[in-house]
C-alpha cells in the first residue's frame, strides 16, 4: 500500500537525499530527477495499484502533486 511518507523515502533514497529534505513543493527536476527514475518508480507504485502515467509525473514534478494522483488512483477514485 502506498504512503506518503513511504514515497518521500522513495524519492529521497533514489535522490540521495534525506526524507526530510523533501517538502511537499520541492522541485525533484532541480533535486536531480530523470526519466529513468521516473520509470522505476512508476513500475513500483504500478504495482501497488496506482494509474499514472509518465507525463502525469513528469508534468507536475513535486511531491504534493504526485502524492495527489498516486493517492487517488491506488484507491480508485480517479
């Protein structure tokens, strides 16, 4: 099941960064974000349920806005 808190370590880990580093607003392209990255992680919470899709992510790069889809679609209610 997915959290909030589990995919702030996600992308902490995969940014080489703290947990706590991430706000909710942080840009993660000026964190040190790539496509790749983006692919892992997708396949990931694909896996936990979620439907989003590349561009979702990558047109809206912080944590809230990815929190936003991911929590809507693993639940079903997009």
């Amino acid at each position: 099941m997915l959290t909030l808190d589990g995919v702030r370590t996600q992308l902490a880990e995969r940014l080489h960064l703290e947990p706590a580093e991430l706000t909710d607003d942080t840009d993660l392209f000026a964190e040190g974000l790539d496509s790749v990255t983006i692919v892992d992680l997708l396949e990931d919470w694909r896996g936990s349920g979620a439907e989003v899709s590349f561009a979702d992510l990558a047109e809206r790069p912080t944590l809230r806005a990815w929190w936003d889809l991911l929590a809507r679609t693993a639940t079903g209610d997009a």
